[in-house]
C-alpha cells in the first residue's frame, strides 16, 4: 500500500519535488527543511511553478528575515493558505519575489484568513499611504481627495502600497497550483484589478490637486472616465489603464491636474493613457462635456463609438462622469446606422491583424488568428448591430456581453458558454506571463522553449491527463481554444442567420426575420433582404445537399463579408450551386478543403468577370486547391495550353463545332488565370502572356478548323498559305482581359495558283474566322481587328508577303511604321509568318532611323490622340489608357527610342514594352531611374486596366474617384483592405512621374 506524502519516512529527493538544480539540498538544509516534519512542506514547494525559483526567494527571504525567519517557518508548517499563497507566489513570479525580499515582514499581508478588499477598502488603504482627505470646498459631487504627502516621497509610498495590494491578488490567484485552495474565477481577478486600479488613480488624483491647488480648494470639476478594459472592469495585471478627462470648465488647472495624474499613476502604477480622447494625442486633453458632445456628434469615426462600449465613470466627480455616459451612450447605439460602419469596422480589423508579424501569429495571445481580440470583436460586433433595439445588450464586459447575447437569442448558449470558456483560458495564460517578471506581454514561448512553456503549464494549473504530462496537456488546450475562437468567430455572425431560414434543428436558435436582416446589413451585405432570400433557397429542403449547405455557410460568409461585393459573391455562390447540382464532388471539396472555400468566396465576391467563366467551367474549382507543388492554379504553362486548345478544336470536322471547343477550353483558361490574378497568384506580365497565348491559341484553332474545311468543300489542298500576325498588345504579348485582337493576315499562292484566286481565297477565309469567332456569345467577346492593314479599314483585308512589301517600300506612313514595331507571328504558317517579320524589318528598323519628319508627325500624331481620343467626361488623370503617364504615353515613348536606335542596338529588336524597357536601360538610352519610372507607371496601369474589367466585367479604362468599384480595384491590386485612397493616390504619384519622363524624352 502506498502511504501518503505526509506518512512517508524518508525525504523525496530533489527530482521528484521538482527542484531540478543539484545545489537544492543544500538550500533545503539552509531553511531547515530536511527533517521528516517537513515533507509536507516540500510537497507543496514542489507544486509551484517554478520550485527552483521559489525555493532560491525562500532562501533570500530567510536571509533578509533574520529571527523573523522562525515566525514564517511556523506559519508555514501550519497555514496551508499561507503556504498555497506564498509557494505560489514565489514559484511563478520573480517579480513579486523581489518585491517581498526587499520589505521581508510583508508575507503577513498573506498570511492567516485573507480576504480580498472591496473597492472602498482598496480606494481607503490607497488614500491613507499618502494621508488624502476629502477636499474641502470643493463641489458636492466632486468626491476630491487631497493627499498630504507629495512630491517623489507619495510616489514611492503609493507604489509599494499598490504593489502589496496587488500581490495579494496575485497570490490568492496562485494558491490553487499549491494547495487545494478555491480557484479564483476570471471575472473576480478582472473585477479586482479594475477596483485596485481605480483606487490608485483615485489617489494619484489626490496627490495631482494637492500638487497643483497647494493653497485654495481645487476650482475645477473634474471626471475621470476608464476606457477599455478598465472601463468594463476585465483589467489585465499589466496594462495600460485607458482615460478620458471632462472638465468644468476645461482650463489650465483641469489640464494641469490631469497631467500631473497621468504622470504619477504612471510612475506610481502602471502606464496611464489618454489616446482614445477625441482627436487622439493630438487632441486636447481635457475637454468640457459640451466640447465632448460636439465631437462625438460630428467627427468621430466607427471604431470610437466601438471604444465607448466600454467606456465607464471611474473617479472624480461622480454627477459629471454619468452626465458624459448619459449623453454619449445613445450615440454608441446608432453607430452601425453610420453609412461607413461596415468599411471602418473591418479595416480596423485588418490592421489589427496586420500589426502582428508573421512569425509571432500563432503565440501571439491577443492579436493573432484565435486570440482574445477575434473574441472581443466578434461580441462587440453583435453588440452594436443588436444593442440599437435591445438594451439588455447594454454591458461593457465581454463575458457579461456573451452572456447577454445568448440571453437575449442572439447566440447559442452552447455557442457563449464555448467562446466564454476559451476567452478565460486565454485571459489566464496572458495574466500568468504577465505575473512572471510584471511586464506587458501577451506572446506565448516559443515552440523550442520547452522549459518556459513547462513553466507557464504549472502556472496555469496544468495536469497531467493520463496520456500526455502538463506541456503535451498544456498545449493541445492552446492548439484546442485556439481553433475553437476561429470557428466560433464565424459562427458567431452566421450560424444565427442560418439557422433562422433552415430547419436544422428545432432546438436551435432562430433570430427574428429583422434581427437577420440587421445582422446582414452590419456584415457589409447592402442588400440584406436579399441575402436572406439567398440563404433560404440555399440551406431549403431536408436533402443532404442542403444540410451541408448550412455547415458551410457560416464559414463562406465569413469569407465573403471581406470581399469588395459580398451581395454579389452570394448571388453568384447561389447561381453556382445551382449549376453544380448534379456534381457531388463540389460541396464535398468545399467541405474539405478550408483553402478552396476562402478563394473561391474572394474570386465570387471580387469579380464580375468571373462567375459566369465558371458557372460555363465549373471544373476550374478544383484548382483552387493546392498540389504539393504549390497553388494548382499555376500549374498550367502557356506552350502546354496552346498545345490543348489546339488538339481538342482539330477533332472537330465542323469549323463551328471546332471553335466551340476552342472557345470552351479558352473559357476555362480565362477562369483559371483570372482567379489567379485576383487571389495574388500572378503577376502584371504573367497575366499578359497566359492571356496573349491563350488568344494565339484559338486565333490558330479556328485557322486551321476554316482551313480544313475549306480543303474539304474545294476538294484540293489550299490554294495559299495563310499566316496571321500579332499587332498591338497581342504582338506584344501584352493583352488584357479587354483587349481585341489586332492582326495582320498575309497569304502567298501556292505554286502554279494564280494570284488572283490565292487572295481571293485568302480573304474568304479571314472573313470567315473573323466571324466565327466575333459571333455573339456570352463569353468575353473575341473580336478580331483587321484595322492597322495597309490602306486601313478601305484596304483589302489580305494581302500578299510581295504585296505587303511593295507597299512599305513605297507608301508606308509614319504610323504604320510605328505599328510595325510590334507585329509578330502569332498564327498559321510559321515560314511565312517568319518571311513576313524579316520582310518589314527594314520598314520599322530603317538604316540610319526613322527621319526626322517621321519623328515630328509621330509627335503631332500623339498629341491628336491627347487631345481628341480621350473620351468626354473622362478624367485624364485616372484613365489608364490616354490619360496622363498612362499606357499610351509609355508605349509611345518607348517606341520612338526604338524607331531612333533600332537600327544600331538589336536588342531594341522586341515586340514587349517591358523587354524593350529592360533593353533601353541596357544600352543607357535613359538612366536607370527613368527606366524604372517608365515600367512602374506601365505595370501600375496595366494592372489598374486589367482589375476594371475583372471587377466590373467589360472592357474599360477609366479609374472612378471613389466608390465600391474603386475600392475592389484597389483590393484585387494588392492594396489590403481595398484602401481605394491610398491605392489611388500611388497610381496618381506613379503616373505623374512617369509623365514627367515622357515629355522630356518625347519631346527631345
């Protein structure tokens, strides 16, 4: 039979006490603590913490004690509280070691029968360290003290009897982990910190008016209102305390007195901050309760209307601080009516997010994915959106709020008691680091310090569960809480909504049809009625389908109230499902994989360009997934889809039937490099090529599908060989989502045809592909723009390799020339094609380069198109095409550099803007910081042009001024949280300077 620690006859070892240092016994001899009368006590030293800590304080202790050692080793021997409280104590925080070693008789504030103090208790030991009595003289409702003791003297009085208040708390906090003393619940710990800090400042405020009204009565009222955690009294050991100070009158003295208590509550307590005042810092610091009002009213953004949920009468005069609370609490509960409430709310989200590295994201306790600011937003959420017409909603504490909303049916009980319990899990591992040397942090150990988190495990009470020891349990709970507030963060907003139009279970919660459409509407939804109507018919019926609907949901929701346009992303989510109905494989690849939902929910609630690609492709889905070798997504190369495209239009006898299923499959890319390009996949040139090749592709589909069936219909081989070049962007390998396709078509007769049936052929069938593939179609349009030929649009639309070139030779215009600097073979016969290019490289890279009359009418032509192509009304500043340091002039200028030099520098030899670019700086044509200018304005608006079309879903190239589209462009660029400001601001600046560069080189 094994005896109990108290009835075992030899003294545990150091190991099994866990004193891990070798020098232990020899401490233990040092207190005594070597005889059988002392197992029990070394069975609850090996309780702390830290046992090696809180034996090596002992010894300091004893040391410092004397003959009062004697005392405290009595005490222990038989006070099971004193010993929980001290060991405890010791064992978890050297910072409160230190604090008991240098004033040594202070273990008696916990020994004997503790109780915590009250508020008043607290607010009167405080006031009596620096001997404070109410202020004479003062008005009735000022509740002033007056401190006789100032100077640095009340300071350090006031920060030794703070600090053995707050050990208290502490040790009565950490007794549990030693002996079987009662837990002290979150909530208390939350309460009396708040209390204590009241007191304090209650007493820093009596020392301030001493300080700055030596000899009169103080003749200011003045209020003093706790803000944040504070203010809804769930006040960490280490914090910040947040204030806001109301004066009558708000003068020098009320300023005066309020800095000086800022200033000793800070050296004295802990850091006192008056940051969420209106204006912030730079904002006056005290401020009559009309000055207040007034600002609230009229300047002040979402988040401080968030910030005043918790905002709390603290000290000073009690009538002022309620009348402060009275006027402003109305204001909170209209704040999600404001038309920018959903915008502000969530990018101050996103930049709370932001403010974490990503390598801290994970131990990051308060900021990070699952941590106590995703808890605290979500409540505080819910609260503004349901508070406007429910006070019982009216509670500043996040646990209290919980509550409240489960109360009231807002969120299940379940649901609450989960989030609650996962919230004070997190608020306990914060206070337990926090404790370990008093200082601010809210970051866990890294994974690789098993020794802290083995420490910071017994300090939060961790046990051993039977398969894993207090770190494996300590752990798992963090990985378990963690996952839990991200699920519930989400189901927090939406399983409500869902369960409120889906019969999942009869027991579940249903909010009201108007409390759902006020949901909706907070989540950024302008719409809500028909959200609503979407998520009925999505979650309808009891089949399978609709079951997993509804678990999805809270989750895709959540996705797409981030997104530019989540009413859109609903709708098209609703239109898919729809078309996906007989494809089981699709809500089971949502159900599985989290990253294939969160893209998708981007792509739908981004982009008007892309729904219907994949309502027609829905197989593009399954890229959204990864592969081991990264995003599917850019799986595909360009040469690999040319190659397909081509192969499944040549199974097709029918050149109508061909082109379908070069269409499809082109339908398919779109989809793919689209969503790509939303989700940050691409880049600008990557984007162009996958596009360019994608056109080229079908361009030689439905060549060679006409052709084949022409040799059919004729009975003989073609007549001719055909050849398509590439102009503008398509030769440049440069398209946009919205560009046409500009080309060249050249025929040759085949030998011992006649020239005049070769082109007449020719031209059959170049009108015969641009018809078929410019045929109506609700796919992105593919027109084909024959208008850069010779002679222009009145030209024939074929012509031959020898007739081509005796037009060049003789009548070819400066522009022509200039347009020839990109063609480049993109379809049909490739000798011909090559013979073509060879051909009209004398034309555009002339010996000597292009006359100085052919640069004057290039520069008069630009100026034309500046001046007369701009459509009316548009701004030119924002147009990414004509307007200022837009596409245009980079392009332009770029090629009259090639028209110049070409003919002695081959590397100018380049259909691409960008390669030119790169070669121009090669050569020293421009400095390298020109040349850098000129490509950030050309990629800055090519990206701009391209994210138009994706969001709105045509071809356009004007940048609004503000607005939703504006704000998606601006997200899909890359600019978090879709910051249309500041996104357009950049491409303004960008393009201003890259305008600067342009008239100094295009017009030398």
């Amino acid at each position: 039979m094994v005896k109990p620690p108290a009835a075992r006859s030899a003294v545990p070892g150091p190991g099994r006490l866990g004193l891990v240092e070798p020098t232990a016994p020899s401490e233990l001899r040092e207190l005594g603590w070597v005889g059988e009368d002392s197992i029990e006590l070394l069975w609850s030293l090996s309780r702390a913490a830290n046992a090696d800590l809180a034996l090596r304080t002992l010894v300091r202790l004893k040391e410092g004690l004397g003959e009062g050692w004697a005392e405290l080793d009595t005490a222990l021997r038989t006070d099971k509280g004193l010993r929980g409280r001290l060991f405890g104590l010791f064992g978890a925080s050297s910072a409160f070691g230190d604090h008991l070693v240098a004033d040594p008789v202070s273990w008696k504030i916990l020994a004997g029968d503790v109780r915590l103090p009250s508020k008043d208790e607290a607010t009167a030991t405080m006031m009596a360290a620096v001997g404070a009595e109410p202020e004479e003289g003062a008005h009735p409702d000022a509740r002033l003290h007056r401190a006789k003791v100032t100077g640095p003297d009340a300071i350090a009085a006031l920060r030794k009897t703070y600090r053995d208040e707050l050990m208290l708390l502490a040790a009565v906090d950490l007794a549990a982990t030693v002996e079987n003393e009662p837990v002290l619940p979150y909530q208390t710990v939350g309460h009396q910190l708040s209390d204590l800090a009241d007191a304090a400042l209650d007493a820093a405020l009596a020392v301030a008016v001493a300080a700055v009204c030596p000899d009169a009565p103080c003749p200011v009222r003045l209020a003093v209102i706790a803000m944040g955690k504070c203010g809804a009294r769930e006040l960490n050991y280490v914090s910040d305390v947040d204030v806001v100070f109301v004066a009558e009158p708000a003068d020098s003295i009320a300023s005066r007195i309020a800095g000086e208590m800022m200033r000793i509550g800070s050296s004295a307590f802990f850091d006192v901050d008056a940051a969420l005042r209106p204006e912030g810092k730079r904002g006056e610091l005290v401020r009559t309760l009309e000055s207040h009002v007034a600002y609230y009213k009229r300047w002040a953004k979402t988040w401080e209307f968030q910030a005043l949920l918790k905002a709390r009468p603290m000290i000073g005069d009690v009538a002022l601080g309620q009348q402060y609370a009275d006027a402003l609490n109305p204001m909170v509960w209209t704040a999600s009516e404001r038309e920018d409430f959903v915008p502000e709310v969530q990018a101050m989200r996103r930049r709370v997010e932001e403010m974490v590295p990503p390598e801290l994201r994970e131990r990051e306790l308060k900021l990070g994915r699952g941590s106590l600011r995703d808890v605290e937003f979500a409540v505080q959420l819910l609260q503004l959106v349901h508070g406007r017409a429910d006070e019982a909603l009216h509670v500043q504490s996040t646990i209290d709020a919980l509550t409240a909303l489960a109360a009231r049916g807002y969120v299940g009980r379940d649901d609450a008691a989960n989030l609650a319990a996962s919230y004070e899990f997190l608020r306990l591992l914060e206070h337990r680091l926090q404790l370990q040397k008093l200082r601010r942090t809210h970051t866990l150990p890294p994974a690789d310090d098993e020794e802290a988190l083995r420490w910071l495990a017994r300090a939060a009470h961790m046990r051993p569960d039977g398969s894993k020891d207090a770190l494996g349990v300590l752990n798992a709970e963090i990985k378990r809480n963690a996952h839990r507030v991200r699920r519930l963060h989400a189901k927090l907003f939406y399983r409500p909504l869902l369960e409120s139009v889906a019969r999942i279970d009869k027991e579940a919660l249903r909010l009201s049809p108007d409390a759902a459409i006020r949901q909706l509407a907070a989540l950024g939804y302008t719409a809500p009625e028909n959200a609503l109507g979407h998520l009925t018919a999505l979650t309808s019926g009891a089949s399978r389908k609709g079951r997993i609907q509804a678990l999805l949901l809270p989750t895709l929701l959540e996705s797409l109230a981030d997104t530019p346009d989540p009413d859109a992303g609903l709708l098209a989510y609703r239109r898919l499902s729809d078309a996906m109905t007989d494809q089981t494989w699709f809500l089971r690849l949502l159900r599985d994989e989290a990253s294939v939902a969160e893209r998708l929910m981007t792509v739908l609630g981004s982009s008007a360009y892309v729904p219907d690609l994949l309502i027609k492709a829905p197989d593009v889905v399954r890229l959204f997934a990864d592969s081991p070798a990264g995003p599917r997504l850019l799986e595909s190369k360009p040469e690999d889809v040319a190659r397909g495209i081509l192969t499944a239009s040549a199974r097709h006898e029918d050149p109508a039937r061909a082109i379908a299923a070069a269409r499809s499959l082109r339908r398919y890319e779109l989809a793919r490099i689209a969503s790509a390009d939303i989700l940050g996949m691409l880049d600008v040139p990557g984007v162009c090529k996958a596009l360019s090749s994608v056109w080229a592709a079908v361009l030689n589909a439905a060549l060679a599908a006409v052709t084949k069936a022409s040799e059919k219909e004729l009975g003989t081989p073609a007549p001719a060989t055909f050849t398509v070049i590439g102009m503008g962007r398509l030769g440049g390998g440069e398209l946009g989502y919205g560009s046409d396709a500009d080309v060249l078509f050249v025929c040759e007769p085949r030998e011992g045809i006649d020239e005049t049936v070769a082109v007449k052929w020719a031209n059959s069938i170049g009108d015969k592909v641009r018809t078929l593939l410019g045929a109506p179609s609700t796919d992105p349009p593919l027109e084909v723009d024959t208008g850069l030929r010779p002679e222009g649009r009145s030209g024939p639309m074929v012509r031959t390799l020898a007739s081509y070139e005796a037009y060049y030779a003789q009548w070819a215009q400066a522009w022509e020339i200039q347009a020839l600097l990109r063609a480049h073979h993109v379809a049909g016969d490739a000798d011909l094609g090559l013979r073509f290019l060879h051909m009209i490289d004398k034309t555009r890279y002339p010996e000597g380069g292009v006359s100085d009359q052919a640069v004057r009418e290039i520069r008069r032509i630009k100026a034309r198109v500046d001046s007369e192509r701009l459509p009316r009304g548009a701004d030119p500043a924002t147009h990414t095409k004509l307007g200022r340091g837009g596409l245009a002039d980079i392009e332009w200028t770029v090629q009259l550099i090639q028209l110049r030099h070409a003919h002695e520098i081959e590397s100018l030899h380049n259909t691409s803007t960008l390669e030119t670019l790169d070669a121009i700086g090669a050569a020293e044509l421009l400095s390298e910081s020109d040349v850098e200018l000129l490509r950030d304005a050309w990629i800055t608006a090519t990206k701009a042009r391209n994210c138009l079309v994706l969001v709105r879903g045509k071809a356009t190239d004007q940048l609004p001024g503000s607005g939703r589209v504006l704000s998606a462009v601006a997200q899909i660029a890359g600019w978090g949280g879709g910051d249309a400001g500041e996104f357009l601001d950049n491409y303004l600046r960008v393009t201003r300077r890259a305008k600067a560069v342009v008239e100094r080189v295009f017009g030398e």
